[in-house]
C-alpha cells in the first residue's frame, strides 16, 4: 500500500510512545536515595497502585455493561440492522468503546506508574543541585504527556484503518471520556479527602508543618497527588484531545460529501494530531534548567518552543499538501487562544500577582475576608477565558465559512459546515500541544511529592528548598494546565455540537437550531445549565463526607496512640487506614454523581426530544465553563495564598493567618481538583452520549411517540 499522508498520525504516535519510555528508562536508572527514602516512597506507590486497581475494577464491570448495551442499541438496535450492510456496525462500536477505555487506562497506568518513582529519584538528585533534580522530575512527567498523545492518537489511527468510518472512532472517544469521568471525580475525591484532613487536623489544630511524617494523613496526601493530578488530569486531556480529533473527523466526512474529495478533510485532523506530537516531542526535549535557573520559566520555554514548531510545521504541510491555509489559522487561532489563557490563569494564581497578594492579606481578617476574596477573584477570572474562546469560536468560524459559499447553490447549510469545521480545527489546535502540557502538569505532584519525601526523610533545609522551589513552578504549572483545559474543553464540546447537530441533520434531514424562543429548547437549556451545579455539589459533599471520615481517623491515631504527636522514636502512624479510608469513599462517592450525569443526558433526550436534548447541550456547556473557571481559580489563588503566607508574610506559619488561609485553602480544595477539573469531562460525556444516542432519540423520544411533537 503506497503511504497515505494520515499515516504521519500513528508513526508520530509510536515516536511518541518510544521517547516517553525512553523517558522512563532515564527515570528508573536514577538513585532513590536512603532506606527511609525508598520506605516512603513505596508506601506511596502502593496506595497508589491499591487505588487505581479498586477503581479500575469498578469502571470494568461498568464498562462491560455499557458495551453490552451498545451492542444491542448502537447505533441502531441490533434487530433492524441484522442480515443488512450495517449489521456489523454496533459489535464495532461497542469494541472500540472497550479499546478507547483500555487506552486511557494504559496511559494512566503507565504515567502513574512512574511518578510514583520518581518522587525519591527527585528528592535525592535535589543532593546534587536543582540543575539535578529538575531533568529527573520533569522526565518522570514527560512519561505521561507523551503517553497519553501517543497511546490516544495510536488508538484512533488503529479504529480508522480498521473501518474508515469516524462514527465508529465516536464509540472509541466515549470509551475514553466515560474512564475519565470516574478517573477524574474518583481521583479528585480521593486526594481532596487526605488534603483537607491532613490540613485541618494537622495545621488547624496540632500546629504540625505540612508533610509531617506524625501526621497519619500524609501518605494518603502524597497518594491522592498521583491519582488526582496525574493520572486524573492524564485521563481529562486524554479524552478532551481524543474528543476533539474525533469532532473535526465527523465534520469532515460532511466536508468530503459536499466537496466531492475522497477522505480529504476527514484525513487532516489525523495530520495536524500527529505534527502537534512531534513538536511536543521536540518541546519536551529541549526543556532544561540551569544551576541558577528557574525551573517554571523553563516550563514556559519549553510551552512556547513546541508552539512555534507547530506553528511551522503545519504551515509546511499546508503548503506541500495543498490544504488550504484558513484550516491552518483556525488551528493556529485555537492554540493562540489556550496560551491567552494559560497566562490569565497564571495571573490570578500566581504568588507574585494582585489576586493572590491582596487574597493572603486579607487573610489577616480571618477566614470568612479570605473566603469572599478569593471567591470575588475566581469570579473576575471568568471573564478573559470566556472571551478568548468567544473570539476563538467566532474567528474560526468566519474564516472557513466562506469556503463553503461556492456549494450554497445546491446545498444550503455547506457554508454552516464549512464554519463548524472551522471551530473544530481550533479546538484540536488548542490542544496539539497536550503533549507538552500535560507533562508539565504531572511534573507537578512529582515534584511536590519529592518535597514530602525529603521532608519525611529528614533531608537537610538545603535539599528541602530546592524541592520548595521546583514544587513552586509546579503548582504555577497545575494552575496553567488547568485554565488550558478548561478552555480546550470548551472549544471542543463546541465542536462536539456541531457533530451532534451534524448526525441530526443526517438522520431527519433538518438542521437543529438552538432557538430558546422553542420551548423545548429553552426546557433542555434551563435543566442542563442546572447539570454542571448539581455534579460538582455531588462530588464536593462526597469530599466532604470523606473527610469528616478521614478527620475522625486522625483524631483517633493521635488520641490513642501513645508518644506519636511528640514524635517519640520508632513511634508510627497507620498510615494504611487513612490511604483505605480515602480509596473506599472515593469509589462510593464517584459512582452517583458521574450516573447521574449520563442517566440525566439520555432522559432529556428520549422523554423530551432532540430539540430539549440540543438546549441541554448548550446550557450545560455554558455553566460548565463558567464554573470550572471559576472554581479552578479561586482554589488556585487560595492555595498560593496560604504558600504566600507561609514563605514568611503576614505573620508565617502558625500565625492567625496562616491558619485562615489554610481554611480558604480547605474550601478552594475540592473546588480546584476535584469538581472544577471533572466538569471539563462532564460536558465532554454528554456530549457524546448525545451523538451516539443522537439516532435513536430522534426516532423514538416520547413526545413523538405521543404525537405532540
């Protein structure tokens, strides 16, 4: 077979996958450092490892279940189709449904695989210098950020060459995202539990510095920083970047029925995926740190390096293959508006900036100013994203639209497809760089969970500060990757709309509108902006109900076991309870919140409509947005602002504010890594469950089956 140009997707893919195990190589040859070293490190791998194979057994019986479903339901049910051309389509769905939730956990798997090692190997090197340390932490995240591109991209270049159909990729992408719906609420669960535990009970009211090996919480802590910002974060960019892969590729195959050209458009997100892999390769590999250098200004370089290379080398292809070069600028639109964000969210998060200055300082007046401060900033931060991925919809869609002007004659909504792709090729520039971010983003726990290991181990204030200062850039990095994502997720359950309305308009012929003066619409809007509130306040009470679990633990250990608040030699905490505490609440609690969700999606659609399910879209899109924002933000500021206070401001650690702060820091917790974060994925579920349940709904809601609609 002569090589196909789509093919750069799956040969960048397996380049990606070598080089992150390349990566992994250089990781594990390095030194872990003294017993006690090793010992803390292992105790934090294998809660880790108990967490995600509790999980991961939950999520297979729910994804045995699911595929079975789909098998006799998707597309169509399994009865109308048998003996036709079609009769194979659901056993392919339901199969790449399976693969795409093998994938994301492969990806997970093998990202938390290493970060759980490298945090010793980090804190150890940091005995040598930050230029030392720095390599070994961001490496050990590398492993995940070019997993979860290589493994993602791999998988949809596999279901494509294997059908050639993007309908069938659908049920690969759903795959992922339903993995990481629970991967990103279990793990957010899990890790806000032990923080706010350990916080409270350990600063609050034993005065105990973070990271205290007295306190029984502290593994669970280190635990919950792989399992939420690594593997979960992994899990949420993994699905956003498979999703918005998957929307230009529908949208394509309409592109390619307007135009006559065979596999033309559908076949360009695979080549901008895979350029966007090889620049992140090439951005990952020129990041470094020198003695004195800054290891978040390093971060940033290596950000604006893989930009450039992408910028380049989709322009290069443009011009060999003839594309034309509005696709590129929606693409290069899209990317220019998620680094727009980036940097708005490092201004209302970092330590250095207003937002955070004046939040610490109002800490001084106790909790509740903290509180109304840093809320007050989360809400101002809204307004730049939402702006951004505004001017990014708008931009794109006005530069492709005209390109479908030529077909307007015979076919009336060519200029709206034409538009629509446009939108989707921002959302998958947005997110052409995920390699990169998200290893920047799982260099952060590694790193922070470097600081707990040498302050465990009883490292010298040398070795401490340098892991302070690399866990800095890593939480400026988090924050950063957090904005990125939200705005990602934005553009791409955009794009995921325009596929939605797109299968609509295949099956009846008609284009949806979104019209709020229908009154079905305006129904499905006002419950799905309810949607998004409704599952963050699921998630966060299950943090909630968690910890005060967790809390009453910890009281307990320190009551009952003799000599270890004074920190008597050879005197332990049971640091296993609280990890079982932690794993055992995150699974009851993940599991209501995240059916609710899908069960909610497919009610509006068969009792209600299309049209209801298209308004619920839409209004879930909105309050998602603007809530994980919101939420992402001001738990960042809070917590930077408790770091601010503890570098030495406003009185240091132990002080009257100090110990507000840290309540702000509590209530920003399950804000920023637990609900914010999961409704990135929320939205990109229903979106999804809205496509490939799209069919069924318009012939069998039960409005029409009444006769009303």
């Amino acid at each position: 077979m002569a090589f196909e140009t789509w093919f750069i997707a799956p040969l960048s893919a397996l380049i990606s996958i070598l080089v992150g195990l390349y990566f992994l190589r250089y990781v594990n040859k390095q030194d872990s450092g003294t017993d006690r070293m090793k010992e803390i490190s292992n105790l934090i791998r294998s809660g880790a490892n108990a967490f995600i194979r509790r999980e991961y057994t939950t999520l297979a019986v729910f994804v045995a279940v699911v595929s079975i479903l789909m098998l006799i339901f998707l597309p169509s049910p399994v009865w109308q189709t048998w003996g036709t051309t079609d009769q194979w389509k659901n056993f392919q769905l339901a199969l790449a449904y399976v693969f795409g939730s093998s994938c994301s956990a492969l990806a997970g798997l093998l990202g938390l695989n290493v970060a759980t090692k490298a945090n010793a190997k980090v804190a150890q090197a940091a005995k040598s210098g930050l230029n030392r340390a720095f390599p070994v932490g961001f490496r050990g995240g590398a492993v995940m950020g070019l997993m979860v591109v290589g493994v993602g991209l791999f998988g949809i270049s596999v279901v494509y060459w294997f059908t050639g159909d993007p309908s069938i990729i659908l049920g690969y992408s759903f795959g992922a995202s339903s993995l990481a719906l629970f991967a990103k609420a279990g793990g957010g669960i899990f890790t806000k539990t032990a923080d706010i535990s350990a916080d409270l009970v350990g600063k609050v009211e034993l005065g105990l510095p973070e990271d205290d090996p007295r306190n029984p919480a502290v593994i669970a802590d280190n635990v919950g920083d792989n399992v939420g910002d690594v593997a979960g974060m992994g899990a949420d960019l993994f699905d956003s970047y498979v999703a918005s892969i998957v929307a230009v590729m529908i949208l394509g195959l309409a592109l390619d029925s307007i135009t006559g050209n065979a596999n033309l458009f559908i076949q360009i997100p695979l080549v901008f995926a895979g350029f966007g892999i090889l620049s992140s390769i090439i951005g990952a590999l020129t990041v470094r740190v020198g003695k004195q250098g800054n290891p978040g200004n390093a971060l940033n370089m290596g950000t604006y390096v893989t930009c450039i290379i992408f910028g380049v080398t989709t322009a290069s292809a443009t011009y060999y293959l003839g594309y034309d070069w509005r696709i590129w600028g929606a693409a290069i639109v899209g990317l220019s508006a998620g680094v727009i964000i980036g940097v708005t969210t490092d201004y209302f998060t970092s330590e250095d900036k207003a937002p955070v200055l004046k939040t610490a300082e109002a800490s001084k007046s106790g909790p509740a100013i903290n509180i109304i401060t840093g809320f007050s900033y989360g809400l101002r931060s809204v307004l730049l994203p939402l702006i951004g991925i505004a001017i990014a919809a708008a931009v794109s869609f006005k530069l492709l639209e005209p390109l479908g002007q030529q077909y307007s004659a015979t076919i009336p909504y060519a200029p709206l497809s034409f538009a629509v792709f446009g939108i989707a090729m921002a959302s998958l520039g947005m997110l052409s760089i995920v390699g990169l971010t998200v290893s920047n983003d799982a260099y952060g726990p590694i790193v922070d969970n470097a600081k707990g290991v040498a302050e465990q181990a009883g490292l010298s204030e040398e070795v401490i500060a340098i892991t302070d200062e690399l866990d800095s850039a890593g939480n400026t990095a988090k924050a950063i990757t957090k904005g990125f994502a939200i705005g990602a997720a934005g553009l791409t359950v955009i794009a995921l709309l325009a596929a939605f309305q797109e299968i609509v308009r295949n099956e009846t012929g008609t284009i949806i509108s979104f019209d709020l003066m229908n009154p079905w619409v305006l129904l499905g809007a006002l419950i799905g902006l309810a949607m998004p509130a409704v599952f963050s306040a699921m998630v966060m009470l299950g943090v909630g109900r968690n910890a005060s679990r967790m809390i009453d633990e910890i009281r307990r250990q320190f009551r009952e076991i003799p000599g270890l608040k004074e920190g008597k030699p050879g005197v332990r905490p049971d640091y296993n309870r609280c990890v079982d505490i932690a794993t055992r609440g995150a699974i009851r609690e993940l599991m209501p919140a995240s059916v609710v969700a899908i069960v909610a999606t497919l009610v509006i659609g068969f009792v209600c409509g299309i049209e209801a399910l298209g308004g619920y879209l839409v209004g879930s899109i909105f309050s998602s947005l603007l809530l994980a924002l919101l939420m992402a933000n001001a738990g960042g500021l809070w917590d930077n602002a408790k770091k601010l206070i503890e570098s030495g401001k406003y009185g240091g650690k132990g002080s009257d504010a100090h110990k507000a702060a840290v309540v702000g820091d509590t209530v920003g917790d399950p804000f920023k890594d637990t609900a914010g974060p999961s409704l990135n994925t929320l939205i990109t579920v229903m979106s999804l469950i809205a496509s490939l349940f799209a069919i069924l709904i318009v012939n069998y809601n039960l409005l029409k089956l009444l006769g009303i609609q």
